[in-house]
C-alpha cells in the first residue's frame, strides 16, 4: 500500500515509522524546506524523538504532489493548519481516497467543529474520513512499545482500511468504531482534564484528589458528547478513559507538564512557553467551555478550568470553588421507596 503521511512532528513520525514496519511505501511531507534538509542529512529529529533513527525506506519531501497516487494519506499536521492543509490537499487527492487524520482537537475557525467535519467539508464529501485515537505517546509508538489505538469512521470500509495498514501483531493493535463523534471529542476534550491534574501535581496534591478530578472530568466530557451525538460506551473505551489515563499520568503528555507548571505558579502563557511546543488542553478548554454554554451542558471542572486559564482565577481557588457546589447524587439516581 501506498501512503502519504502530512506532517513530520512526532506523531507524523512515529506513525510513518509504523507504517514502514508494517511493509508500506511511505512518503513523509514537511511544509518547511529546513526540516526536510534536516531530516534527510540526520535520518533523526533528536528534539522530537531522542534516539530513534529515520529508515531510509520512508522518503521524505516538501512537494504534496505525490499524494494524488496514495492509496490512504495521513494527516500528522498541527491542529491550526487541518483546515489550510485539507484545502491544499482537495486539489490533489482524487475521490474516494480514504484520509485518516491524527491530531487531537477542535476547529476553532469553524464554530469549533471536529477535524472530521473540517476535512469533510474541504475535500467537498468525495473522501471517506477516519480520526485515529487513543492513549498513544509518539516516544513509545516510535520504539516499538504495544500499544493500543481506535480508527473512526462513518465508513466500516474506510475504517477497515485503516486498521489494517496500521495494524500489526507485534506492537499496535486497532479497534474499529462507528462512533465518530465520542472518539474525537474524547480525545480533544481529554486534554482539558489533563492540564487540570498537571495543576493538581503542581500544587503537591495527593492521588485522591487526581483521581477525583479525571474521573468527574470524564463524567463531564461524556455528558456534553452524548448531547453532540456521542455515544455513552465510547468514552469508557480506548478514546475516552484510555487517552484520559496516559494524557493524565504521563510526563510525555505537554498538557500534564504545562498544568504542573501553572499549579506551581506560572500564568497560562508563561507554561506553555516552557513546555515549548502545542498545549492543545489550552484551546479545547476554550472549545469546550464555549459548547456547553451554547447546548446548556453542566461542565463544572471545565468552567474552573476556563477561569484558571483565561481569566487569571487561582488555581487553589478554583479548587474551593468545585468543592464548594452544591451536594448531589454521583448519577443524579432516582430512588424508589
């Protein structure tokens, strides 16, 4: 098979690595010349994946050209250029091409609408679209550690392609799924709760009270996806509480690094100058906080979150502000005497 993979971050990387791996000819397309120059002479992009070295098989190149002869293209790109890269690439790739995109997030351009909607929308409908998700560091998919992941699509066909170039059986396994909206709304919103915990380590706060906040932030998350369109089940699956864990739990995740950061005293933008590379929990608590105000969704922990970030509200503060609501049942039950 023949794949297109836009975008040489390290996700792009890894996952064109894989790609490799699992026998297909690759090609890895950069939009910078010097990065391309760089990855060519190196075969290694030290600050994204110290110690992992490029196979030669994987070409790389700044001309988008080559994807109008890809049997699948993968979009690897930052959440800012989906739209602009999905216009780009409308001109090249014929129909029917299937476009199978990465990135985790929401279009803020477009009324925060999913990545999905937005390529969707670019490629005229001519493209089955597919949002591949789940708990996935770029550091362990590049060396090869097992991993599980979620290929999402309103075409079984489309996601059924994409499992299986992806998958192996030594590594990476992926699940098909129907539910477009829960897989892209899990791993886009998930990135909120994961700065909220990185602020619980940074304020020196215990297991319990992390515990507390991923799981209510699930709880939250699930209730404004199933408003959208999502289902329940989804967010107890790989996209929902499997991203949570690994986004939450790991100093791979900038999201947790740049929460630390804040919970230790930084103002927002002075934690993700330090991290020094996309927070993407920074914009979906904004996208966030915007859709439950508009479909009239109860999101506590992401409103605390959208006044820590936005509106300079302590994070302490914040903290007393969600133990301070008002007393209610874990499910809002209905009981019967």
């Amino acid at each position: 098979m023949k794949v297109f993979v836009l975008g040489t971050g390290g996700w792009g990387i890894a996952l064109a690595m894989l790609l490799h791996h699992n026998g297909h000819a690759v090609t890895s397309w950069t939009f910078f010349q010097e990065e391309c120059d760089l990855l060519h002479r190196e075969r290694a992009n030290e600050k994204l994946l110290p110690g992992v070295r490029i196979p030669e098989g994987i070409t790389v190149t700044t001309d988008m050209s080559g994807a109008a002869e890809a049997d699948l293209v993968v979009m690897a790109v930052p959440s800012f250029a989906v739209a602009s890269t999905a216009e780009q690439l409308s001109r090249i790739v014929p129909a029917g091409t299937v476009i199978v995109n990465v990135g985790k997030g929401l279009d803020s351009q477009h009324g925060y609408c999913r990545f999905s909607e937005t390529i969707d929308r670019a490629m005229g409908g001519r493209n089955p679209v597919v949002a591949l998700t789940g708990p996935t560091h770029a550091e362990e998919v590049a060396r090869g550690v097992p991993t599980a992941i979620v290929a999402a699509s309103a075409s079984r066909a489309a996601a059924e392609l994409t499992q299986a170039a992806f998958m192996n059986d030594t590594f990476f396994r992926v699940y098909t799924s129907s539910d477009l909206v829960g897989c892209e709304l899990g791993g886009a919103f998930k990135n909120i709760i994961a700065l909220g915990a990185g602020i619980s380590d940074g304020l020196g706060l215990g297991d319990n009270s992390k515990a507390a906040f991923m799981t209510r932030g699930l709880t939250e998350i699930a209730r404004l996806g199933v408003t959208l369109g999502a289902k329940q089940e989804t967010f107890a699956g790989l996209s929902g509480v499997g991203d949570l864990i690994v986004t939450c739990c790991s100093m791979h995740s900038r999201n947790r690094r740049a929460g630390i950061l804040i919970g230790q005293g930084k103002t927002a933008q002075e934690a993700m100058q330090e991290v020094g590379a996309t927070v993407e929990g920074y914009y979906a608590t904004e996208a966030g906080y915007r859709l439950a105000q508009q479909q009239g969704v109860s999101m506590p922990i992401t409103e605390a979150m959208y006044e820590v970030l936005y509106n300079g509200l302590s994070a302490k503060e914040a903290i007393r502000m969600l133990l301070g609501r008002p007393r209610r049942g874990e499910h809002e039950e209905v009981w019967f005497h």
